[in-house]
C-alpha cells in the first residue's frame, strides 16, 4: 500500500512538473510576441455561432498574445466576416481583438473584459425626414446610397 501511495505521488509529481515546464515555455513564448494559432480558428466561430442566433462569423485567423502592461492575454482574430441569416454579408473586419481576464482564466471560466473591431467601415446616413441610420461597409467599399434629385439618403460629411 504504501508503495503504491509512493509511486501514485511520484506519478502526480511528475505530471505537475511537465505542465509547470509547459507554462513556462508558454509564458516565455508570449513575452517574445504572438503567437498564431489558427487551428483555433473554426473552434472559435463554431462557439460564436452558437450564440448569434441564425447569425454566423467567419474567422481567417487566431493570433494569442500576451499583454505585459496590462497583465492580460488577448485573441486577435483576423478578417471576421458577419452574415446575417439571410446570407448577406454585414460586416467585414480586418481584426476584431477579444481581452481575457486572467484571473477568471486559471479559475476555468473565459470571461471577456475587452472587444473591440478595427478595420470596418461605417457610415452614417441622415434620411429626409432626420432619422439617422448607421450601416457597416464590407472591406474598403462604402455600402451603396439609392439618392435621387428628389431627397432620398445623404450621408454626413465629416
């Protein structure tokens, strides 16, 4: 009995020790820079598409990083696309950046403290009647604008 308790807690020592040496590896890989995981990239858009509801994303790319400064490790995801459930495609990002919360991370739950989106084009439409409306362009094109002589749409010019 006791020889076994010894091997069983030589076992679990070593197990602890392989991954200790896998975090270390891991946390010194992301003070060098990020790291690119895009396997993770269907995974990513399979959990978000389960939450949006006829809605779907795409994902091309998974980046891991390490924040120092701010003491946290961040997804960025390259060129996300959003359709709606009719197959239109209604926004295209060149990278949507997602921050974890390390703290909640060692205790087993993902917990997002920060998302933002960078390289989406918005524009901003005033309708005749004052109503404004807000539309997402798909790449570098601006969405088109049906305008006549007679009113219809004009957009804000900054």
């Amino acid at each position: 009995m006791v020889r076994a308790a010894r091997l069983c807690a030589k076992y679990l020592f070593r197990v602890a020790l392989v991954f200790v040496v896998l975090v270390g590896v891991l946390v010194g890989r992301l003070a060098i820079g990020p790291i690119q995981v895009d396997a993770l990239a269907p995974i990513a858009a399979t959990q978000i598409n389960q939450s949006l509801h006829g809605w779907r994303v795409e994902v091309g790319g998974i980046e891991l990083a390490w924040r120092r400064d701010r003491g946290d490790v961040g997804f960025t995801m390259t060129n996300v696309a959003l359709t709606d459930p009719a197959g239109t495609e209604a926004v295209n990002a060149r990278q949507a950046i997602v921050e974890l919360d390390l703290a909640s991370a060692f205790g087993g739950v993902i917990a997002p403290t920060e998302r933002s989106l960078s390289g989406a084009k918005a524009l901003l439409l005033r309708t005749p009647e004052g109503v404004f409306r807000f539309s997402l362009a798909r790449g570098d094109a601006a969405p088109p604008l049906e305008t006549d002589d007679g009113g219809g749409d004009s957009p804000i010019e900054p």
